[in-house]
C-alpha cells in the first residue's frame, strides 16, 4: 500500500533519518524525520498557479509543538493548542529566512510549509531538525528549490565545539549557535554567547558548516530516490526590452535620488520616479506590451544595481557616510519622569524609547514549554508601531517579526544581567520604536542597557548592537557599519552582532544570496567590532555608571531567610496566611522552596510591618530567651501569652514572687506582658516566668 523511501545521515554522533510516502501523500512534499524518539513531519503545498498581482513569494512558514508529543496536557481551561507560542514563533522564522532565498528567481506561487512535533523525547533539540525537515520535503517535491540545505545546533562545552548538543548538554555550553546553509556556502546563522571572541565564533560557524555538508550530501542523495521533476510553469521571467527600457527612463535619476540623504525626502524622490516612469511605460488609454507588475519587479532591480554600483564606484552610502561610518547618536537619560529607568536613544533617523521597569518575582514572565515551564525575571518586549515609518497601520498583538526582534535583543542583553541572589528583582524592558531606518532591534538593545544602568541595575557589562549590511558584485563586496533601511533592502546581507569592546553576546545573519565567503564574515565581524566600541563609547559619554540609587517609585525588594519547615505556616490553609499580610500590608510577597521569603514594596512601613508578621509568625521560641508577649487569655491558674505564632502558659507561681490572689486583679487579656522562656517539653509546650524578669524582694531585717 505504502511505497516507502529513506534516507539517513549521522550528525554530531546521532542518526538522523528522512522518510517519504507512508504520511501526507496529497502535499507536494512531505518527509517524516526522526532523530532519537524525536519524529516531525513537514510537508509543502504549492497553489496551482501564481496570482498576476503579485510581486513577491506569498511563502508562509508555521511550526506546531504538540504537547501529547512527550505526554503532557497544556495548563489552563483550553487544552488545545491554540495562539503560537514565542518558541514556535521564533522557530518559524529560523526555518523560513535561509529557505526564503533559495527558490527559482521568478517563483511567486502561493508556498506553506509546516512542520509538526509529534514525538519529543526530551534530549533533541528540535530547531535545526525543523530546517532539515522543510528542506527534505521540498527538496523530493516538484517545487522549484534550488538545492538542500541543512541546519545543525553548535554549542561550546569545556572549550570544545558539540554539534547539535541535548538540552542538558546546553546548560554547560557557552555558545547557543544554530546555522543553516548548502554544500557550498552559509544562508543564515543566529545564535547567543558569553562574550565569545570572533575568531572562536567564526571556529564555530566552520564547525557548523562540515556538518551541514554532510546533509546536504544526504539530501541530494533522498532526491534521486524520491524526489520529483521540478515543475516551472508559470514562473515570471522579465523580458530584456522591459529592463532596458526601464532603465533608459530611471537609471540616472535613480543615481541623483541616491544622494539625498533623508530617508523620507529619498522615498518621495524614488516613488516621483517610478510614477513618471510607469506613466511613460503605460500611457493613460492606450495599450502597452508589458506587463505593470512585471516593471514593479523590475524598477526594484534596477534601484538595487543602482545602489550597489554607487557603493562599490564611490565608498559613498545613500546619506553621504562612508562604508564603515556609524549614523550620529543622540542619547537623552531618564527623559520618562516617573518610570524606573528610560532613555531616548537616537541613531541616524533610527529611534527608541526604552523603558526598565521593576517589579518583584510576581512580575516575571510565565511560560510553557515541551521541556519545561517556568517564570523568567528578565523579559524584552518590542513594539514597531506604524507611524514609526510614517505610515497607517493595523495596532495588534505583537507579529512575527516584533516577537523575533524582542527575542534578539533580549537575548543579547540576558548574558549582561546579574544574578538574583545579587539583585532579586524582575527585570521587564520595552523597547518602543518611535522612528525606523534601520537597525531598530540594535537601538533596542543599546537603549535597553542604558535604560537599566539608569534604573540603578548593576549590570556586569555595558553591551551595544550594529547591525551590518553587504554589497556583493562577483570579485567585489563592501561592508557597510550601521545600515539604513534601503541598504536592508536592496543589499545581500542583514548580519546584527552585538557585546561589548572584548567579546560578543548575541548575532544574526540573513543573506539573500547564496552565501557569503569566510574572507567576508571576517571582514564583517571585525568592522563591526570598531562600530560596536565606537557605539559603546558614544553610550558610556551619556551614562558613564550605573545610577547609585533606584527611583523613588521602584519598588525595595529585601529577603529573608526562614526554615523550610516553616513554609506551610506562612501560606497557610489554601494560601489563607500569606493572602491575608499581602491585604493587611499592600507588599508582594515571593516564597521558594528553600525558604528564601522575597518582600517588594514601595513603602518602606509596609515592608517593615510585613517583614514583622514574617518573622512571629516563622521564628523559633528559644529557652532562656526573654520576649514581649500579648496575653490571649486569663485562665484561674494562670495566663497563656502569644509568642510569634506560638502561646506559653505563665504559671500563676511565675506571674509574681508575691502570692497572688485573683489574677485578674492584676492582668487582663490583651495586655503585652514581658516573659522568659524556662523550659519547652516534648509535645512542644512553652512554660513561661514573668517573675524571673522582677526585682527579688529584700528580705525583712528582722
């Protein structure tokens, strides 16, 4: 029934294997990939034809995480799987942006990919198999895919390179680097470290790139036995007479709209151009042999070698910098009154206002995930609003692309953080893009550091972000320092580093050609070194420390310590206890498992009447020890007193060393009460002695 095809390939010591024709035999291409107990499938649906409007490839890339993957229900009302979750975000687009430039030039037909966890056995890491997995199903499918490409996970344990590391070996590992590329070249890297060097990075993008090969080799194998003809119909091929005549109408005045050096001004200039041009092409009521989205797709070529020629001919960049010149930097410190900590960081017409923010662990980020679920106490989040490019657009949830640039920043900035036990606060930074050219996730990061120095957390390192662009014709290139918006566009690469003067903490890397030479990325990265210290001096001038003090509305945290034992006291019932000092007092109370009690309060007298409830109701009555007790009640042999959270009976033999008659002729409930504690027995029962703390009579002389 089943016609059944294989193919395997040893990675980093485990057996990956690529299975087609038993699943999901109606997409264009599907491939069941296990590793382990790992297993997920992906399949690619092509439309039938593309539309005749459109000028770009409508490809939509979505990864699934199934909890029943590894046994577990998801927590709340809804068990289903609903809104992605960031990791099956992030994911999504690792997959999509190194398989985005590797299809037929002219291919525009509607593409989904997914690619499904349905078995996770708590070891692999699914990320590079989710890339190997979409690049195995279109390379047997009949859509128009280049060659195969392959992804592994780099970490770096005890000074060695691991290839595609388990979960428990990454928690000792100093680089998180997951790369993708072909046989011959890199697509795309991304990945997070603790202040690596370049050369020890790019030692392990070399590491990456040998093992990717050897997939590659595998997939071109899993081709010949069961991939299909690729099918080209329909592909939107631009006709020679069309570019030349384009380029007759625009090339010299796109050059002179290059030297325009504001971004909205060169828009205008480059939209006037292209409107008198198609008006040239297309006369009002008349007939024209080519076709007006043909020339979209041509005037953006154009404009692109315009661009590139000027960069390579001149060393001269759109705004008049040179290649390695950084956009001018305005930085205004704490600008927000009443927020924790905020800075308006400006580059160039790039632009963010960030913001940190404290709070107590109540204020962490919670999250689910197939390996873990827990509370984190740092957390960016990003937000590109429209008008940030001057345009009208939809106000939602965060998308794909805000999420990712979240996560960038965060990521770079998280190795900078200090440790809890050092600083036990929630961290929360926003990072609000007010004006956009380029490089908003690098503002977001150098706004964010600055933002927390200013909120007086005492981070370990100052870090900035550039991102880096690339010009590449044959034997020529140039790197350019602090891309704009166009460059972005119109250039080969988006490569984003960031760390400090000695090492790097984070780095993305799209390219939008088939990859980049090891001479090139070594360029980069050491042009982008010079940016990111001539950055970091720039940051340093405006906020030279961090502030010695936190804002008057940040909240004060302090701990306390008490014993484990003493947990189930301080919560009570249902929670009953710790509800009832969170009312009385307004503080936010944290308790972990080993006792460690968390206050956060912006009160300094609510902190101390929580800190007090705390402490009666958890410490210990120690024998010997004198204490101000309340009476709770007036018994006839004696009074019981309230010590903390525990009652002592003082013996009417011990109120007095007189004898007493009535005892409430001398003490009433409610009255506090000085006591000694002269014994606790077995069952715990205090005995206490008023009299021991009195003056002893004198005797009588006679």
């Amino acid at each position: 029934m089943f016609e059944q095809k294989h193919a395997s390939v040893s990675v980093g010591g485990k057996e990956i294997t690529f299975e087609t024709g038993k699943i999901a035999r109606q997409a264009n291409g599907s491939v069941m990939l296990r590793c382990g107990d790992t297993m997920l499938l992906s399949t690619v649906c092509m439309s039938k034809s593309a539309s005749d409007d459109i000028d770009f490839l409508p490809l939509r890339v979505d990864y699934f995480e199934k909890f029943s993957s590894t046994g577990k229900t998801l927590g709340g009302f809804i068990k289903r799987e609903g809104r992605p979750t960031e990791k099956e975000i992030l994911t999504c687009r690792l997959i999509d942006r190194p398989i985005r430039p590797m299809f037929v030039d002219g291919f525009y037909k509607e593409l989904q990919l997914q690619a499904t966890v349905l078995s996770f056995d708590g070891v692999t890491q699914t990320e590079p198999l989710a890339i190997c997995a979409a690049s195995a199903a279109l390379v047997i499918s009949d859509v128009p895919f280049i060659k195969p490409i392959g992804a592994v996970r780099v970490g770096f344990i005890d000074g060695d390179f691991v290839i595609n590391p388990t979960y428990e070996d990454m928690e000792k590992s100093k680089l998180d680097l997951i790369l993708a590329g072909t046989e011959d070249a890199i697509l795309m890297i991304e990945g997070y470290c603790d202040f690596l060097s370049e050369e020890e990075l790019l030692e392990a993008v070399e590491e990456g790139h040998t093992a990717i090969k050897k997939i590659c080799q595998a997939l071109l194998d899993f081709q010949k036995i069961a991939g299909v003809e690729k099918n080209m119909d329909g592909l939107r091929i631009i006709p020679e007479d069309l570019t030349q005549e384009l380029t007759k109408l625009t090339s010299d005045k796109l050059t002179k709209a290059l030297e325009i050096s504001k971004k909205e001004e060169r828009e205008i200039a480059f939209e006037e151009i292209k409107v008198e041009a198609m008006g040239a092409l297309f006369p009002e009521g008349e007939e024209s042999k080519f076709n007006p989205v043909d020339a979209k797709i041509a005037f953006k070529k154009i404009s692109s070698r315009v661009l590139r020629d000027k960069i390579l001919d001149t060393g001269k960049r759109p705004d008049g910098r040179t290649t390695e010149e950084v956009r001018p930097i305005d930085i205004d410190v704490s600008p927000l009154p009443r927020t924790h900590g905020s800075i308006l960081f400006t580059r160039g017409e790039t632009q963010a206002i960030s913001v940190c923010t404290l709070g107590g662990k109540n204020a962490g980020q919670r999250y689910e995930t197939l390996t873990e679920e827990g509370t984190r106490t740092f957390y960016l989040q990003y937000a590109f609003p429209p008008y940030s490019v001057g345009e009208v657009g939809r106000i939602g949830p965060p998308g794909r692309r805000e999420v990712g640039h979240g996560k960038l920043a965060e990521r770079a900035l998280s190795a900078t953080i200090p440790d809890q036990s050092d600083f036990p606060y929630t961290i929360r930074l926003e990072a609000n893009i007010t004006e956009s050219n380029g490089s908003s996730s690098m503002a977001s990061i150098c706004g964010g550091c600055l933002s927390m120095m200013s909120a007086g957390v005492p981070v370990k390192k100052p870090i900035a972000g550039i991102a880096m662009g690339l010009i590449l014709e044959e034997n020529r290139f140039a790197v350019l320092s602090d891309i704009l918006g166009l460059e972005d566009a119109l250039g080969d690469m988006d490569f984003k580093i960031a760390g400090d003067t000695r090492g790097i903490t984070a780095f993305q890397l799209d390219i939008k050609v088939e990859g980049i030479s090891k001479e090139i990325m070594k360029t980069a990265l050491a042009q982008a070194k010079e940016g990111r210290i001539h950055i970091l001096n720039k940051m340093l001038e405006a906020c030279p420390k961090v502030s010695d003090n936190l804002s008057e509305y940040a909240p004060r945290i302090e701990t306390l310590q008490v014993k484990p034992s003493k947990i189930g006291i301080l919560i009570g019932p249902g929670g009953k206890q710790i509800r009832a000092i969170v009312d009385e007092t307004g503080v936010e109370i944290d308790i972990d498992d080993d006792g460690t009690v968390n206050i956060s309060s912006t009160s300094s007298e609510s902190m101390t009447k929580a800190k007090k409830i705390i402490h009666d109701l958890t410490a210990d009555v120690e024998i010997g020890k004198t204490y101000k007790g309340k009476i709770v009640s007036v018994v006839a042999f004696g009074v019981f007193v309230a010590i903390f959270s525990k009652e002592g009976l003082c013996h009417i033999s011990e109120l007095a060393h007189k004898r007493i008659d009535k005892i409430e002729d001398h003490f009433k409930e409610g009255d506090f009460i000085d006591v000694k504690v002269i014994d606790i027995n077995d069952r715990g029962q205090i005995k206490l002695s008023h009299k021991a703390l009195l003056p002893v009579p004198e005797k009588s002389g006679k």
